[in-house]
C-alpha cells in the first residue's frame, strides 16, 4: 500500500479524502488524515479500511516530521502560510506536496532543492487558484497553437449559493472561510490592464467599481477586481496583452450594499474593541457612528450613508439583525472585522441541505491573421449539500487527481509548480467532466476599443 498523508481536514477537504477512498482499492492507497482535531480527522474515514485519522500537531516538530517521513507523498490542505514547514519535512525527506494554495516566495524558493532532489511541489492546483489556471491555459495555448495573438484576457470567480437555496436578500451565503470573505480586497490597490493602460482601484472604491457579466442559464452577475492581477502578466507568459483583469463575482448589488460595511469601517482588522464579548449588535454598530442625544441608531446609520428608508440596501441590513439590541458578539478583543463576522454567520451560514454553486468565468480576446476573436468560457457546478459543497469539491477533486497521477508519476516534472503546463491541465480537465466540472466555450465578436477615447 502506498501511503498519502493529508494534513488538515477542514471544510474543503471532503470530496478530496471521497476521492482517494474510492480509489483507494484499485490504486493500492492507504489514506492517513492528520488534524490537530483527532475528532476531525477521523470523522470522513468512515472507518475505511485502507485511511485512519490520527491527532497532528503542524506546529510540533517531531509529530510532523514522524507523520511526513512514514509516508510516500504529503497534502497539505492547512492555511497557506503554515505549508513551508511541512513542505521544507518534504525535502528533508524526499516526499512530492501538493498544495491548493498561491505559492509564497518561501514556497519559491524551495524550487532549486526540490529540482535537486526530483520532487513535485505542485500549488495553486485547487479552484482559484487552480481550476481558473487550467482552464485559461488550455484556450490560451490553443490559441497560440494556431499562432493567434493574446489582445485580452478576463478572468472571474464566484463561491455563491445555488438558486434553489438562495433565500436571502444578499443573494448570499458562506462557502469558504468567512474571515476571508469580510476581509477581501484588503492590502493595497487592485491592479490591471485595460485596453493598454494601467488601472488602479483603492479599496475604498472596489466595491463601487463593478462590471456585468452573464451567463446563459444563470442570468446577469457583478465583478469586482482582485487585489492584483498584473502577476498572471508572467505566468502565462503574455507579451504585449493590452487588457489583463481578474476578479471575483457576485450576485448584482452585493457589492452595493457591502460598501456600506467599507464605508464605515466595519471590515477593519487592525485594531480591537474593549470590552467586546459584551457588546450588543446595536451597540456595535453604534460605535461606528456619530453621537447623537436624540437619533436612533437606525437614523444616524441612514443619515451618514445617505440610505433612503425605502431602498433596497436598507431591507438588506435590516435582513441582517445587525440593530438587534439583545444579541451579543461573544468574542473578546474583537477587531471589527472579526464581530462583523460573527453577526453575518448568524445569517449565512449554509443549512444543513443548502447547496453551494461555484460561477467561472473567462473571457479571451485574440488576433489572428489580420481579424480579430472572441471566446467566452464558463463553468458553473452545484454542490450536494453543506458538507460535500461545490466549493469542496472544486478545491479537493484537482488536488486529489494531482495526487494520484504524481504519485502514479504520470506527472513527473520536478520543482515548485503550478498547473499551467499541458501534461498537468489536460488530463485533470479531462478527469474533472467526470464530476460534473465542464466548461462551456462560445465563439463571440470581439468588439476592440476606440483609442481616442482612452485619454
């Protein structure tokens, strides 16, 4: 039996420990789970015979070290910045890591001894990163087999509720870490390329700065940039690409309403609040508005954001609770991010029976032989429930198929990688349709631009 040791076993790791179950007799795998939780571990073994969970302390050297070197390959499925020790144990003991997450550059910088020693650290191989990377590649290199020329490259993803669970106003719910979702966008300016020109949008204005986009059977959605997409200009190797945008989708007028939040500092995460654990809702938001001996809460916080109390954004916020005056945050030294958290799980956090959708999205526009090209392409999957979500399996089934085939040595190229070479996204791609992941490609006219009215 060949050993796989997965390290982390939260909420995106089910589908990927059902795959390597199920593969587990035919490819003579023995799936050991390690989590600091021992309950976690081992409550999506099932009592398997060929995996077991056992209690794993990332941050206890000779537990970690024990667990790496008895197995034959690592996964690591923990927070992206505690990969490196695990993946420097890889080195030390010669075993591939595949992770989900962006590579770092101490991840980077493990690449020459891992070329030394003929391993693969495969990153950046779940959905976004992952997925978006295959997918992309796949129509790029395409393209450039027929000796087209990249002029634009859009790229957009979405963790979002399935219609059929969809029963908020938000349009709505939680299918990843929260905390990421209060905080995102933070950390300096978006950065992109549009139409040759370098575009800026302060985090202020993100959520403001929107873009539609539809998807036939879906309807019409909203994008806002990611914090950086000049970064994929080398890691897809485009040249003179004159527009380069990446971003993540939304249900139209989420956006809208969570500036609200933005505006009034509410997504902060760089100070705490005392005495927070006893702070009511009401009282929470009051401390992000003006004093007032006569005001309500409700009127100052439509007054200072300019809320008309017939707008739907008001409905939204009500929808919330977030001017309940008996609720109490619960937390200690909250920052203000982290007790905004704490009141929207109250209300979007999926159900037992909810299902999740994931929304992606790309747009290629391209020359070739004097004309120019449109491909749009986009792919939309639902998950099971709130357990096996859409999110899980979009993360867990490229992770685990990027597994299986390194160990299998079906891919072989050593060094700190991500899947953007056609021996890794052909085959995945292709075992991914098995499950449901297509893509639907549509020919489109490419419309260009006016230069005259870029200045």
């Amino acid at each position: 039996m060949r050993n796989i040791l997965i390290i982390g076993a939260g909420r995106s790791a089910t589908c990927l420990i059902r795959y390597l179950l199920d593969k587990s007799s035919s490819e003579k795998l023995f799936i050991t789970i390690g989590d600091i939780s021992l309950r976690a571990a081992q409550k999506f073994t099932k009592n398997h015979t060929n995996a077991k969970g056992i209690l794993l302390d990332v941050f206890n050297k000779e537990e970690r070290e024990r667990a790496v070197k008895n197995c034959d390959m690592v996964i690591s499925m923990l927070p992206a910045r505690f990969h490196i020790e695990v993946a420097e144990d890889c080195i030390t003991f010669g075993k591939n890591l595949v992770t989900a997450s962006y590579i770092s550059d101490e991840m980077q910088n493990l690449d020459k001894e891992a070329k030394a020693k003929g391993l693969v650290f495969m990153n950046e191989i779940g959905v976004d990163p992952g997925i978006d990377h295959m997918s992309a590649m796949k129509v790029i290199d395409n393209i450039r087999d027929k000796g087209g020329k990249l002029l634009l490259f859009e790229s957009f993803t979405g963790g979002l509720v399935a219609p059929e669970s969809d029963d908020n106003l938000w349009n709505y719910k939680f299918t990843w870490n929260p905390r990421n979702v209060v905080l995102a966008g933070q950390g300096g300016a978006a950065e992109f390329l549009q139409e040759g020109l370098y575009k800026y949008i302060p985090y202020n204005r993100l959520f403001r700065r929107t873009e539609l986009i539809k998807i036939d059977g879906y309807g019409k959605f909203e994008v806002y940039a990611n914090r950086n997409s000049l970064k994929y200009h080398d890691v897809y190797g485009f040249k003179d690409i004159l527009t380069l945008y990446r971003g993540t989708i939304r249900r139209v007028g989420f956006s809208r309403a969570w500036n609200v939040f933005v505006q009034l500092g509410m997504t902060e995460d760089g100070y705490t609040i005392p005495n927070s654990e006893n702070l009511t809702y009401r009282k929470y938001v009051n401390l992000f508005l003006p004093y007032s001996p006569t005001d309500s809460v409700e009127l100052k916080f439509r007054h200072n954001l300019k809320i008309d109390q017939d707008d739907l954004i008001w409905e939204k916020l009500e929808e919330l609770d977030i001017f309940n005056g008996k609720k109490k945050l619960g937390i200690k030294n909250a920052t203000p991010a982290q007790a905004l958290q704490i009141i929207l799980m109250d209300k979007w956090t999926l159900a037992e029976n909810d299902k999740d959708m994931i929304v992606m999205y790309h747009k290629f526009g391209y020359e070739l032989d004097g004309e120019t090209y449109q491909i749009d392409s986009s792919m939309v999957t639902t998950g099971e429930d709130q357990t096996y979500t859409a999110m899980a399996k979009t993360v867990g089934l490229p992770v685990a198929i990027a597994a299986l085939k390194i160990l299998n040595k079906e891919i072989s190229t050593p060094g700190v990688l991500r899947p953007i070479a056609k021996e890794v996204y052909e085959p995945i791609l292709e075992e991914l349709e098995n499950y449901g992941i297509n893509f639907k490609e549509e020919n489109k006219e490419y419309l260009g631009y006016n230069p005259d009215n870029l200045y």
